[in-house]
C-alpha cells in the first residue's frame, strides 16, 4: 500500500500542487483529497449527477473537480458521454489508488479521534525509585482493570528523566520544581522519618531526641560524599545533627531491610517504611520532632493532556498517588 501512496504523493510534488493558487478545486492537498473522493463517488455512483447527490455538490462542481484532476496529472480519467461515464486506464488505476488512500486517511482520522476519546495506547511514567515502587507499583493492578486498553512502561530512577527527549509523558517530581513550563498537579508532602528495630533499641537504648544520634549507629543513605547529617524541625525552626553512619546504602529497600536486620538507625520516607510502623518490625523516632518534607509533584506537558489516557492517568494519580 505505502509504495502506492509515495507515487500518488510524488506526482503531486511533481505537479507542484501547492503552487496552483487559490480559489478552486485542486490548489492544496486538503482540495486533492476532496477531489478524490468526489471522483471516487463519480465511479462508485456511475455518474456526475449521482454523485452530486451523495456528496451535496452540485453537477457543475463534482465536474469542476473531475477537470481539475485530469488538468494537474495530465491525463484523462473518465470516458464521458451523455448516458453513461466510463474509466480510462489512467482512471482504473487511479481510482485503486484513491481508494487506498481514502481509506487509510479514514482510518488515520479515526485512530487520531479515539485517542482523544478512548483511553488506549501506550502510557510511560517515571517516578523515583522509593516513590514508584511503593505507591505507584502497588495501584498498577487496579489501574489496568480499569483501563484495559492502556499499557503502562514505569521507568523507575532517582535521576530526572527529560519528558521530550525520553519521550516520558507523567513523571513524579520530588522537591522544588525547576521546570515551568510544565503542568504539575501536587500529590501531597514527601514525608520522612526516622526508625530502629525493636531489637536494636532493646540492645542499645531509645534516644530521647536527634542530638542523641551521635551515640547510636546510623544507617544513612548517601551518594558520593554526601554530608554526614540529618535535618529536622523544632519550634518552626530547622536544624542538623551529625549522625554516625558507619553503614551508608544507596538504595531505599535495601536501607530498609538492614534496619529490620537491627544494625541501626534509619531515616527513609514514611511510604517505605509505614507498614513496618504498623505491624511492629520497625519503631518510630522522635515524633515530637518535625522531619523536613519535600512537595511531590505529577507533571507532564500541557500539549499531552487533550489525550483520554492522559486524562485517565492524571485523575487515576489524583485519586490514588496522594502522599
């Protein structure tokens, strides 16, 4: 079919289509694909008259667009007389081709309008890694049921995926935003805190606020050489304690499942660690003492949003990604 189409779009490059002026049938590319489809209607209808009918042109003006087409390819089309219309061989192949390429128009048309109105096709999201595997993964089931159609690529990574050149259509933002030029719809604050298994506070003692850590070991999560202290809030007012991490992870779950081995003291969001809080395995620090929290983000570009699915994930996120 493709190699069709490229010889119908080529003789119109070579009949310089566009350069034909203004002001009748013929002078652009929109005015070709009504031009076909009227003699597409000539053929189908056996005549001019017929097909005036069907596609409310009138006689003269489906004859307009008859003339028009033989005038720009050179060559004639139909065998007229007055009783009947009859194809040429230029006209039989021709109209091959215009059915062809009618149809894929159509079919373009109608894959172009579902998008806006049927929430299908691929979706891809990033999110960091705590954030997507712990929030987002969990709620992928239900999303799919809802929304069978839409298969769903999550990118999980701490590094900030570009949402054009990735060719990323949500991402999940933690902390200040530096792009505006995207849309961004809050899920809530990224909320962290501090916690030890039982056997590790049984064996070495509750600290009674954050200066104490310096007397207690410390699992912190670092990358590269990332200062050796945690932040917290007092009386509105911030402040910082050095913390001895004689162990440091670069990976959430992997923090996570030491401090439930009790080797120490860990400082994660509340998302990775809030069912630990619930079941025991884990005993919250300092709750008295506000962690600093980061504002979580969805965004995507404005020019994204006209499409169901995109409509479908942001009220999905809305509803389900609240932190």
């Amino acid at each position: 079919m493709w190699p069709q189409v490229d010889k119908i779009l080529q003789l119109l490059k070579n009949r310089d289509l566009l350069d034909e002026g203004v002001g009748h049938p013929g002078c652009s590319y929109v005015d070709l694909l009504k031009g076909m489809k009227v003699f597409v209607d000539v053929v189908d209808q056996g005549s001019m008259t017929a097909a005036a009918a069907c596609s409310e042109l009138t006689p003269q003006m489906v004859g307009l667009y008859i003339r028009n087409l033989e005038k720009q390819f050179g060559v004639k089309f139909l065998n007229r007389t007055t009783r009947q219309t009859g194809l040429t061989e230029a006209g039989k192949l021709f109209y091959q081709h215009c059915t062809q390429v009618l149809g894929m128009v159509n079919e373009t048309q109608h894959v172009i309008t579902s998008m806006n109105t049927e929430a299908t096709g691929l979706l891809r999201i990033t999110a960091p890694i705590t954030f997507g595997t712990h929030v987002i993964a969990p709620s992928l089931g239900q999303f799919r049921k809802r929304y069978p159609r839409i298969d769903v690529d999550l990118f999980l990574t701490d590094s900030v995926m570009d949402l054009v050149a990735d060719e990323i259509e949500i991402a999940i933002r933690i902390g200040v935003l530096k792009d505006s030029s995207l849309v961004a719809r809050p899920l809530g604050m990224y909320r962290m805190a501090v916690a030890a298994a039982p056997e590790y506070l049984n064996e070495r003692g509750f600290p009674s606020s954050p200066e104490e850590l310096s007397e207690h070991d410390c699992i912190g999560f670092r990358l590269k050489m990332a200062p050796r202290h945690w932040s917290f809030q007092r009386d509105n007012t911030g402040f910082s304690v050095e913390v001895n991490d004689n162990l440091s992870i670069n990976h959430g779950e992997a923090l996570r499942q030491a401090a439930l081995s009790g080797v120490g003291i860990v400082m994660q969001p509340e998302v990775l660690l809030s069912q630990d809080f619930t079941s025991g395995a884990l005993v919250r620090l300092f709750t008295n003492e506000k962690l600093i929290s980061k504002p979580v983000n969805m965004v995507y570009r404005q020019d994204k949003f006209s499409a169901a699915k995109m409509r479908a994930v942001i009220d999905f996120g809305l509803n389900h990604w609240k932190v």
